[in-house]
C-alpha cells in the first residue's frame, strides 16, 4: 500500500525535474568573448592559466545577470584588444579608460570607475600639491604610461624602475620625492607591504579618466544587455565590496593586533593592580586568593608565558606579593623564596646570576642587589642583561608601578642572542674569505702576468736577432706575428687593470669615453664561441662614458658564457645598447638554452655553476655583478623569446654632463 509520504516524496521530486528541464544548461547560455590584458590586479592569468582579477570578477557578475557564458581571451595590450573587438574575433574588452580616441572603436558600457594616475610622497616630509614636486627627482616604473603622467610635474628630474616594489623601497629611503603610478594597484602594493601609513597621494589626480567595459560595434544588443545589468546588478555597495577584495582597504587601529594586546594587557594589569592595591596582603594565602578572584590576570600571566616573559609585582615594603609560573619554570630557585615573601633584594641577586658558593660573592651580589633596590626607590627604572648558569639569557628590568607597587620583569632574548653572536661570527668568516680571495686573486694575476710578460720579451729578441742578421719575418707570418704582440701586450693591460680594479681599497678606476668599434674588435678578439654561433653588436652607437677595461671584461664573460652553454650546432649572440633615463641599458642575448628562473639569482654567486658538462670555474657572473654594482649599475637575468636568455645591466653616466648621451650614430 502506497503511503501518502511516498505519494508526496514522487510528486517533489516530479516538480523539481520539471523545473530542472526548463532551465537552460550552462552550455546553451549565448557565448560573449572577452579580451584581457595582463594588469594585476584588474586582470591576469594565475598558475593555473584561469582569467582572475577585477575586471574578470566584474564581468562574470554581469554576463551572469544578462545570461551569457564567458570565454576569455589573453590580449598583449588594450590596444589590441580593441583591434580585436573591431574584427570580430572578440566581443567585449576588460575595463578600459573611456578616452575619445577608444569610444571610436567600440561600444562603451555605463560608467563604472575611473582610472587615476597619482603622485604619491612620503607622509612624514613630503610635497602637499603637486605643483610642490616641481624639480624634484619622480620615480616611475621604466616603459609604463606612468612616464607620460610624471612629465605634467614641470621640471621634474625622472628616475626609472624596473618594478613597483623596488619604487616603493626608494620612496621611503627618500632616494626620490615622489612616485607616480595608478592609484588602486599602487595602494594595494603599499597595503601588501604594510607601509600604506607612510605614504598619501596629492590630489588632483595628474590623469583621470572614467573607466568601463567596450563592446563591438556591431552588437548594440550587447551595450544594452549589459547596461542593463550595471543598473540593476552593480551597486556602490557591490563596487566597494569587489574592490576591497581586490585592492584591499586603508589599517585601522583595530586591524593591529598590538591593539588588541595592549587593550588585554592594559586592562589586565589595570585590574590586578587594583585588587593589589585593596587588599595589601603580605602572605601567600592572600596572592592565591586575589589571582582566584581575578581570572583577567590569569590570563595576562600565561600571555606573559607565551612570549617568554615572567614578572614579580611587590608591596610598597618590596616584598613578593604576585609573581607568574613563568619566572619560578625559569629560575626554579626563586620558587621557595617567592611563597615566603622574600623581599626584592633577595631575588634580584638570585636571578641576576651573582650568587655563587662563596660568601665572598654572595656578599657581592647582595651590594649589587642594594644599589639596584636604591634606585627603584628613587623612582628609576634599572635595566641590564643577565647571563644565567643554564646559558640562557635574559633582557631584567625592575621598575616602579604606580605609587606602591613595583615590578621585576624578565624577558628570554636568548634565541637573539644566539643569532646575534652567530651573525657577528659569520661576519668574520666573510671578511676572512674576503680576503683570502683577494689575496688569491692578486697572486693569480701576478702569475698570468709574469709568463705574457716574458712572452713579450722573447719575442723582442727574436725580432733584434733577426735583425742584426739581416733577415725578414716572411710576409705570410708577419700578420700573425703582429697579432701576437698586439694580443699580448692588451691581454698584459687588462690582467694589469683587472689587479688594481679587483682591489677595494683602491681608488675609482677612470672613466673616459668609450670607443665602441675598439669595444666591438677587442671583445671578439678575446672572446670564445663555437665556431657556428654568431656574435652581432648593434649598429647603433651612443656616446659612453665609462671604464673601459671594466665594460670589456663583463661583456667578454657574458658573451662567453652565452657561448659556452650554447646546446646548438648554430646560434646567435646579440649585443646591444639601449639609452634608459639618466644611463645607458647593454643587453646581451642569446639563443640558447636559457636559465631556469628559479636560477637566476643564484648563478650570480661565486663558484655557482648549473652544468659540469662544461669547463669553467663559476667566477664569470659573480665578477660581472660586483664589477657592474661597483660603478653604481644594475643586472638581471631574464628569459628570451621564444628561448634563450636576455642579461641586461646599466651603466650609469655622468649626471654633469648630460650632453654624453646624445646620439653620434
């Protein structure tokens, strides 16, 4: 017999496959194609290739509320990805600024934000208008529309970065006066950083314009689906919630943690002090009591525990009156003395570490103990370091609490001291490494130079010998004969300069103007490849002022090594210079195997080599990263395309003579 739960449980499950087969699939939702640029964090790709970031979330919440389905489509660039739109192969953009020369290609949305290009200074000392930056050094991220915007700041000196972050570092040194960048990306880096409290913006924006989605010219039913969607799916309250999420909000106090403990602690302390003060008891059957009734100063004593901490509260007359499990676990001697209300003398010779077997020097540190007493009398407070005999080690401070009350606190800093000591004598190591490394190198050098200079000698006799006999080097041998010399006498000079450059204590080595074609004939000369790789210089020349014996050395190592790893029968080796603000960019490429980026940093240390396969000792890069920091540059290593390895560094010119970087070519 069919019960009525049954006959009800078939009817709902009736009426939910009816609803189910009337609602469309997810795959039968009309497809829109959405263009993306990499800008974090309005749009990117994550490690998982997924579409993420503002702009993504936005449109997902729009296209759901007009029923479509989204598909995404990486994009270089906005401008490409309004080309895209233009030609069909997409159909909506990521969110754009709504500039005249865009609303001709597309369709735009109704307004939803506005893309702001601020000027950010130091909270502290920093410019109140932006016309208060006149002249002052501007730091923008190298190659960003963030130089456009720096350039409205009359007069302003600008400084390139490679990145965000590395602005954000030169900001607050005061190594530039201002930064110029978007205004949410930017704060949201600051906010990452937690230094968003040192910085603000000055208003008026140098650029602001209204910002929103575009879409293809020749589906209006598309503006319109998703116009209607912004009026009736996205609220300011919905705005502020995405973008908090993704750019992140302004610290209050109460996002402090410290707050919070302070509010603990000072409360705690505030309570145990008063039922310290009511009561005045001198035993240990009043301690026991009053910590009974106050379950906030429990809680206080174990935070105190956590962090390493103990502290003994006294009367007026400096005897124990409360004290933490923490201080009798650390110095289990004072547990004793302690319930018996032993006075602060008494503990405070203990736990300094004084009390030995003699009474010699128990009398020593009872004297230390009485002067220490002395001046928490007066009102002072009494900080020193204590040693104890378990090789722990303690920051000890007795101080008045209010009018009394007074307190001896112990702090473990031992595990500080530990990495104190152990980086003072890693320091030492260093410098003895140091040194024995330069000591290596100025004999190595001496020892190079000592066979080229005999080499030169010998052949001097050859050629007198000859001579004197009235005979002729042949015609045929001449060329390389003369190739000899001048080949040993350049590599006599630059294992001579290497020496003196090498050497910390001595002064700057010269910089003069660089000839490029000596550069270009003396770096092939020396320089080692496989005999199908091919090495070309950029045509291009700029004037270079610079040390020239230190720029042929680094861009002989680079060059070498780009040859030496090279895994192809065939390949090409590109060298070029590249003007970048106040310095001139050399960049080196190759067509190799490339560098693996979780390497990039680490082949720069000495002796670090990523292939025994090939002979080398590991000292290239590392000599090229000290030689090109030494004249105040920067390197890098990054990837080519579509393989290989790029290593690109600076050479910073003469800001006196900013006529150096004209162009000769």
């Amino acid at each position: 017999m069919i019960t009525r739960l049954t006959v009800l449980t078939r009817l709902l499950c009736l009426t939910v496959a009816v609803v189910l087969s009337v609602q469309p699939a997810a795959s039968d939702l009309p497809v829109i194609r959405m263009a993306y640029e990499e800008f974090n964090p309005y749009s990117f790709t994550d490690s998982d290739g997924n579409a993420r970031g503002f702009s993504i979330d936005l449109m997902r919440r729009l296209a759901d509320a007009a029923g479509y389905r989204l598909q995404f489509i990486p994009s270089p660039n906005p401008a490409e990805s309004l080309r895209m739109i233009g030609s069909g192969e997409a159909d909506v953009s990521s969110l754009l600024a709504l500039t005249e020369e865009r609303l001709a290609l597309g369709l735009p949305t109704d307004v939803l934000g506005a893309f702001e290009l601020l000027a950010f200074v130091r909270r502290a000392d920093g410019a109140q208008t932006v016309e208060g930056l006149s002249g002052k050094k501007i730091g923008v991220v190298a190659g960003s529309f963030t130089v456009t915007g720096a350039q409205q700041i009359p007069f302003a000196r600008i400084i390139e970065f490679d990145q965000g972050d590395t602005m954000i570092v030169a900001l607050l040194a005061g190594e530039v006066d201002a930064v110029v960048s978007p205004g949410d990306s930017f704060r949201k880096r600051l906010r990452q950083a937690d230094v968003e409290q040192y910085t603000r913006a000055l208003k008026p924006a140098l650029i602001s314009s209204p910002s929103g989605f575009f879409t293809a010219p020749d589906r209006p039913g598309l503006q319109k689906a998703l116009n209607d969607a912004i009026a009736a799916e996205i609220t300011p309250r919905e705005l502020a919630v995405l973008n908090a999420l993704w750019f992140g909000r302004p610290k209050t106090l109460t996002d402090y943690p410290l707050f919070w403990w302070a509010i603990a602690f000072a409360g705690s302390v505030t309570l145990a002090l008063g039922i310290l003060a009511a009561s005045r008891q001198r035993h240990k059957t009043d301690s026991l009591r009053l910590r009974a009734q106050n379950e906030a100063s429990e809680l206080l004593v174990a935070a105190l525990d956590e962090v390493g901490a103990a502290i003994v509260i006294y009367n007026e007359d400096l005897r124990a009156v409360h004290w933490s499990s923490g201080f009798t676990r650390i110095f289990p001697e004072t547990k004793d003395l302690l319930e018996a209300g032993t006075d602060m003398r008494t503990i405070v010779s203990v736990t300094t570490g004084l009390m030995q077997q003699t009474g010699e020097d128990r009398e020593n540190a009872l004297e230390f103990a009485d002067k220490i007493v002395a001046s928490i009398s007066a009102g002072q407070l009494d900080a020193r370091t204590v040693h104890t005999g378990t090789h722990r080690v303690f920051e000890a401070s007795e101080f008045p609490i209010g009018r009394h009350y007074y307190a001896s606190l112990r702090v473990d800093v031992t595990r500080l001291q530990k990495q104190q000591d152990m980086i003072r004598d890693q320091a030492e190591q260093l410098k003895d490494s140091n040194d024995r490394l330069r000591t290596f190198a100025a004999i190595a050098a001496h020892d190079l130079n000592a066979p080229l200079i005999q080499l030169r000698m010998l052949m001097q006799f050859i050629t007198d010998d000859l001579e004197e006999n009235s005979q002729k080097i042949p015609e045929v041998i001449q060329g390389h004969w003369d190739l000899m010399g001048t080949l040993s006498h350049r590599m006599s000079r630059l294992i001579n300069d290497l020496l003196r450059y090498a050497d910390d204590t001595a002064s700057d080595l010269p910089v003069e103007r660089a000839d490029l074609n000596e550069l270009r004939a003396s770096v092939l000369e020396l320089v080692y490849r496989k005999p199908g790789i091919n090495i070309r210089f950029d045509d291009t020349e700029y004037e270079i002022f610079a040390n020239v014996t230190a720029l042929q050395a680094v861009l002989h190592n680079l060059i070498s090594n780009s040859g030496k790893y090279h895994d192809q029968e065939t390949g090409m080796i590109t060298v070029e210079f590249i003007p970048r603000g106040s310095g001139i960019e050399v960049v080196v490429t190759d067509d190799g195997p490339g560098i693996p980026e979780s390497a990039r940093e680490a082949v720069f240390e000495p002796f670090k080599r990523l292939s025994a396969s090939v002979e080398g000792t590991g000292l290239g890069l590392a000599f090229a990263k000290r030689t090109v920091e030494r004249w105040g540059g920067t390197i890098r290593i990054s990837g080519a395309e579509p393989r290989g390895c790029r290593v690109s560094f600076t050479i910073p010119q003469p800001e006196t003579k900013p006529q150096m970087l004209r162009f000769v070519g």
